[in-house]
RNA sequence: GCCACCGUAGCUCAGUGGUAGAGCACACCCUUGGUAAGGGUGAGGUCGAGGGUUCAAUCCCCUUCGGUGGCUCCA
C-alpha cells in the first residue's frame, strides 16, 4: 500500500507496489508518452523503478510546467546519450574499454580507453553519430537489472575492464552492496553498462544529439594515472533545440574576446615576444587606461596613496616572503649575476647543482616578480608608523609575472605576464573587518558602474589536511572568520570552497563566466596574518609597544589582461563611450561638407573627445557600415544642410536609425558629459527616441 | 606539461605530389554620393620554421615553434 502525493498536492492511493510509469499512465496518456523519468521524494529515478511506500512524486517530461527545458529531462537525455555513443564507439572501435560518462551542463562526454593507435578522429564523428542513429531509431528499451556486489564484481572481473572494476569498488566503499547494470535492450543479448543510473525509458527518446569533440583526461583526474580519451557529445529532447544550442555556440564565438580583439585591434600577443606576453596597442591600451584612471580616483577616494615598484627584487626577498624556492615551478627562472655565472661556471657547476644552490641561498640572484606585495612590505617597514596612521594602503598597477603551463595560456584570461590593481592594507586587528567592507565596496562600485553583475562570489579556505600553507592555525581561524563574516555582508549568495585559500591567507574571490562557459577569477580580497610575521612588521600602539599589523591583498579587477578580455566579451565589443578607443567618428556627405566635419572634429577633440573623421572616397552607406563595425559609439554625420544650421546629424551604435539633428553645441555638451558620467547621463537620452520608422 | 586538431596574402578561408586561389582590407582612377557594402584597375604569398622521403613537397614522414579544445595546474 502507497500513498503517492503529486506536485500539485493530490494524493493517489496503490495497493501494491507501482511504478512511476503506471502512475503517469492513471494520470493520463498525454503523460505517460511524454515521461522521461520520474522524481521520488526528489531523488531523480528511472520511470521503472518500483515504488512500494509513501511517497511525493512527479513526473519528469522534457518541459517543464513553466514551458522551459527540463533540466532533470536534460540529464536523463544526456546520460542516456552518452551510453548510446558508448555503444556505437564500441561497436566501431573494438577493444575500447569505457571508464566514466556522465552528464555535464553543455551536454555529456565519455572517457575512454583505446587500444593503442586506435582512437577516433574528428573525421570519425559522422560515422558515430551515424551509428548512434541507428541504436536510437531501434529504440531498444533500457533495463536496468541488479547484481549482488561479489557477483556483479565477479561479472566485471571477467569483462577484464580495470576502470570499471574500479567504480565498482569505489562504489562498494561508498556503502553499495548491488551494482546495477543498465542494457540498451535486453540484458545478455545487448550491449550493456555498469551505472547507478538513471535514463529514459528508450533509446528513442533521445530526441537529438551531436558528438561535439575530443579531448584528452586522466584517469580520475590524475595526471600520473592512465591517459584517456573524453570524447564529448551533447543532447536534448528535439532538434531544433540542439539547433538553437548550436546557433547560441556560433553567437558566443562571436563575442570571443580573442576574436573581438583581433577586429578591433585592442591587444597583440606576439609569437616572437613569447607566450602568454601581451601587446597592448594603442586602441586597446585607451581602453586599460580609462579602467586605471577610474579605479585610480576610487583609490584616491577611499584613502590609498599610490607607488611605484619594480619588475624585479631579489631571490632573498622571496625566500623571506615564501615565494622561493616554494612556487620556483610558477615563476620564470631566477636572474643570475654574471659575475656569480662566470664563477659558477668555472667551477663546473651543473644545471642541477645550481637550481640546488639557489634554492638553498647559497647563490643569490633575482627574480621576476611574482607577486607585488613583498616589495610593498618593504615601503611599509621602511620607516615606523604608529597606530595612528594606521591603516596605511598602498596601491600599485603592478605588474607580475607567473610561469603558466604552456598548454593552459590563452588569449587575454591566462597569461604570464599581467597588471594587477594591486594594493596591500597594513592594518590594526581591529580595523580589519571595517578594511575588508571597504574593499568589497570598490569591487562592487566597479561591477555596478559596468553592468557586471553576473558573477558569483566564493570564499577561499584552508584545506587543514595540506601542508602548503604557512603561519599558524590560530591565525587561519581568525582570518577565515573576518572572510566569511564580509561575505556574508555582501548580501550576496557565496560558497566556501576549502583548498582554494592563497598559501598565506583566506580570500573573497569575484568570479565571472567567458563566452564559452568557463569561469574565470578576477578581483580578490585577501586577509593575511602570515606576511608580517614573516617581515616582522609593527608599528607602534597607544601603549607604546610594538604590535603587528594585519595585512589585506585586494585586486578588485585581478589582472588588467584578464578584466579587459572579460570585458570585451561583456560588451561584445561595444565598449560604452567611455571606454570606446573611438568615441565619436565625423562623416561628410561630401567634399562639399568637409570643412564643416573638420570643424565639427576639431571642437570634439578640443573638448578632449576621442574622434575621428572619414573624409574617404566612399558612399556615406559605406562609411557608416566601417564604422559600426568599429563599433563606434556615436557618429555624426553632417552635410550642407547640416553645415547650414551648425546641427549634425547623430547615429548611436546598436541603433539602426538616424536619430535626428543635435545642435554641435549640445553634441559637444553632451558627450563630454557622457564621458566624464562614465555613462550615468547619455547623448543618446538627450534625442526624442526614434519611432518605429525612423 | 599531456592528448587531439590546426598553421596558405594584413584578415577570413578554398586548394593541389609538378613552386598557388577567392572575398574583405590596401593603393590608384572614376564616382560628390543624405544614413549598414557604387564601379574599375592594381599591388600583395620562401603555403609557420628546420630536416627527411621523392626526378619533383605547400601537400607525405620526423622535429620544432605557435594557435584552438579539453585534461592537469593556477601563490
């Protein structure tokens, strides 16, 4: 006997055991050909699985109530999917042995073994796909069946299958005591997979799928276990919905900052410069500097006072700050005097050798800076400060360098050398929380004067069971504390993530999402007890003794390269006035009118405006299509009627009209003002909004 | 760093075992045009680099550099 109460709070009774499907079918037909899979007590089931107590129950179909796509129907589509595909590389590629295919938020992947030589291409995803096709339009049911752990290990034994004797046993640690199996058919005659489940009732109700792309893993993650292959691949209920995620693919390449950059020439990275080293060209470079001078009078705002430090300090700082030789794989190598080389090399010291000397400090030399905060430790200790002058915050657009695996640098969001907005606050411990609101201010000033607010926040903790961290536990705890308590703040919703601290302290980090889905950090906030004990920093307090300050790492944009590679795709390259390399282009209708356009220019760039003018030899149509795809914001178009009433004709970027006649005294007004409002006030509100013809 | 794929004109890309092509951009000429591509002519390439196979390599093989997608890493 069970009592099944359904979403819409109507119960139904059985008198003995039922199944999600006879449910579905009693409620109607409608249902039961839509289901795909059912939710008992929100635990995510196959429509078969026998219910035989009082439960809540709904009915998974491809839409949800509220018209969108089911993303319990996704997840049951995807992993079924996958073992379709399983099936047809196993069927095209013999001997492939299957690890782990799951379900992700883009589609699903499988990570397979292949005998040697003898995995798949690219070329080879027509003719899976084509055999996929063909297991979905037999649509064999799935039957999932049970085993007894020792008999289903026996089973798995005997298929020989490591990897798969391995989920099983981790399966069996975690508390199983029966596998389950999952057939595309009927067990024993077709193929078949361990899994925990669940999928669709039948092949055939994978609506529409792709193979997306190849890619390599390791197994479990570990790069020192097997290398595998991931195969990925993506499904939904229709087609024309893998045909609108397929469109939206195609429009987020097109926002691709490294796409944008290369159009509108905002940035260079130069293969005879190295790897990861940005060229900032001068379009891009107004950009950076506009992001510098508004962040700047923030700073000036909240109290900071601004400096200066080199690229470069020696080994000796960093080995002090723990920098070296602890992270020596993330830096580029140490800088060595030639005088200490040529001694070195005489005495015939080996690569070895001398990596072993540096890292002892024995020899000394120099290093790129990885971080910017020793060298503003050293500002702070280099004269006294009482506990009045505290805190004392030092800001810096300081730029680091970090040895980034090759495989891993691209475009502007992984680099090896980048600008942060750097800053560190030397504070009292009783400062520190009311320092830490402030800093998440400036974060969310610069998100909100952007239109960010599409990021999430995480709070950084220590992993206990690590030793990569320095200072003492005591410390973490308070550190960790003040973090969380200033997330919480934030009114934000924000997760903690141990493991993911900095090696001297907790943090508050920003994360934002790229066009193609992956997330990426940028401004920090950091709380760290450690540093000044590892300088002896104090200052003096009210009692006359030496106390030690606690010391803040905050970069609110991260790094300038990998904020402006965000921003880009953020505007897809529409970048507000502002911050527009080019913000207003003159457009003549002809040599009849261009005296008046330079006359029109010669104003904007009085006013400090970024303009240009296009006097060429082309049809207005085609100067105002170049233009737009500069993304320009504002062009002014003037003619002999123009001229004649000292008006312009003004055209706004995204808006595929003229918008009428401005007098060149409000234009002038009105885009300066728009420029120093950073946005808050527009040209564009200052025109009568076009009308549906314009 | 690992695996797969890619590298042809400034850009986007086609192509072939017999030393290369398009569109856009560029230059010049014609056109003086009122809101998203007017017309013509022309210039432009050691087919990423090095080595090998071959009578002959841009094409096949190896190495290397760079890019892309993942994996791993990211103080």
């Amino acid at each position: 006997m069970a009592t099944i109460t359904l979403p819409d709070g109507s119960t139904r009774a059985y008198p003995t055991t039922t199944t999600p499907q006879q449910v579905a079918s009693d409620i109607g037909p409608g249902l039961a050909k839509a289901a795909l899979g059912a939710k008992i007590d929100g635990i995510l089931c196959d429509l078969s699985t026998e219910i035989s107590r009082d439960c809540s129950l709904s009915i998974v179909t491809p839409k949800s109530r509220d018209g969108r796509v089911d993303a319990d129907a996704l997840f049951l589509i995807r992993h079924s999917c996958a073992h379709v595909m399983a099936e047809a590389i196993q069927r095209l590629h013999p001997g492939t042995m299957l690890v782990y295919g799951p379900p992700i938020d883009t589609g699903f992947y499988y990570d397979m073994a292949f005998p040697d030589g003898r995995a798949p291409s690219t070329d080879d995803f027509a003719a899976i796909e084509a055999e996929m096709a063909k297991i979905v339009a037999e649509n064999r049911p799935f039957t999932r069946y049970e085993l007894p752990a020792q008999d289903g290990m026996a089973k798995l034994q005997k298929e020989g299958s490591k990897f798969k004797i391995d989920n099983a046993q981790r399966a069996q640690e975690a508390g199983s005591s029966v596998f389950s199996f999952y057939a595309t058919g009927t067990p024993g005659a077709h193929w078949e997979d361990l899994c925990r489940g669940p999928h669709v009732p039948a092949t055939g109700r994978i609506g529409a799928f792709k193979v997306t792309s190849l890619a390599s893993s390791y197994w479990k993650g570990d790069e020192s276990l097997d290398r595998l292959t991931r195969v990925y691949g993506t499904a939904f209920a229709t087609k024309p919905e893998l045909e609108e995620y397929l469109r939206q693919i195609e429009e987020a390449k097109k926002r691709d900052h490294r796409v944008l950059g290369k159009q509108l020439r905002l940035f260079h990275i130069d293969e005879m410069v190295g790897q990861g080293l940005v060229l900032w060209t001068p379009r891009g470079s107004v950009v950076r500097q506009e992001l510098q001078s508004f962040i700047s009078e923030a700073l000036k705002e909240q109290g900071y006072q601004q400096v200066f430090t080199p690229h470069i300090g020696k080994l000796d700082l960093y080995r002090t700050s723990g920098h070296f030789p602890f992270y020596r794989e993330s830096q580029y190598p140490p800088i060595i005097e030639h005088d200490a080389l040529a001694r070195l090399a005489a005495e015939g010291c080996s690569c070895a050798d001398l990596a072993n000397r540096l890292a002892s400090g024995e020899v000394d030399g120099y290093l790129l800076k990885p971080m910017n905060c020793p060298h503003h430790i050293r500002i702070f200790d280099s004269e006294p400060h009482s506990y009045r002058d505290m805190p004392v915050r030092l800001a810096e657009f300081g730029t680091v360098y970090r040895w980034e695996q090759s495989g891993e640098i691209g475009g502007l969001t992984r680099v090896r050398g980048f600008t942060q907005d750097d800053a560190h606050l030397f504070v009292r411990e009783d400062q520190v929380a009311e320092e830490v609101l402030g800093c998440l201010a400036l974060v969310k000033l610069i998100f909100g004067t952007l239109g960010m607010n599409d990021y999430r926040v995480r709070v950084g903790l220590r992993d206990t069971t690590s030793d990569k961290y320095v200072g003492d536990s005591a410390n973490w705890d308070k550190a960790e504390e003040a973090c969380r308590a200033a997330a919480k703040s934030l009114g934000v919703p924000f997760s903690q993530e141990v493991g993911e601290a900095a090696f001297y302290g907790p943090k508050i980090d920003f994360v934002v999402r790229d066009v193609i889905g992956r997330s990426w950090q940028l401004g920090t906030v950091q709380v760290d007890y450690n540093l000044p004990v590892r300088f002896n920093l104090s200052y003096t307090g009210a009692d006359n003794k030496a106390h030690r300050p606690v010391m803040i790492h905050r970069a609110p944009f991260g790094s300038m390269e990998r904020f402006v590679g965000v921003l880009i795709e953020h505007f897809a390259g529409a970048f507000p006035l502002w911050l527009a390399p080019e913000q207003v282009r003159v457009i003549p209708i002809s040599d009849k009118s261009e005296g008046y356009a330079q006359e029109v220019l010669a104003a904007l760039k009085a006013r400090g405006i970024r303009a240009t003018i296009d006097a060429g030899n082309e049809r207005v149509q085609a100067r105002i299509r170049d233009a737009s795809e500069l993304k320009i914001p504002y062009l002014a178009i003037v003619g002999p009627r123009d001229r004649d009433a000292r008006v312009v004709s003004l055209r706004a970027f995204g808006i595929d009209a003229n918008l009428g006649e401005l007098p060149l005294d409000r234009l002038l007004d009105g885009v300066s003002d728009e420029y120093r409002s950073r946005g808050a006030r527009t040209v564009r509100a200052l025109m009568s909004p076009p009308g549906p013809r314009a």
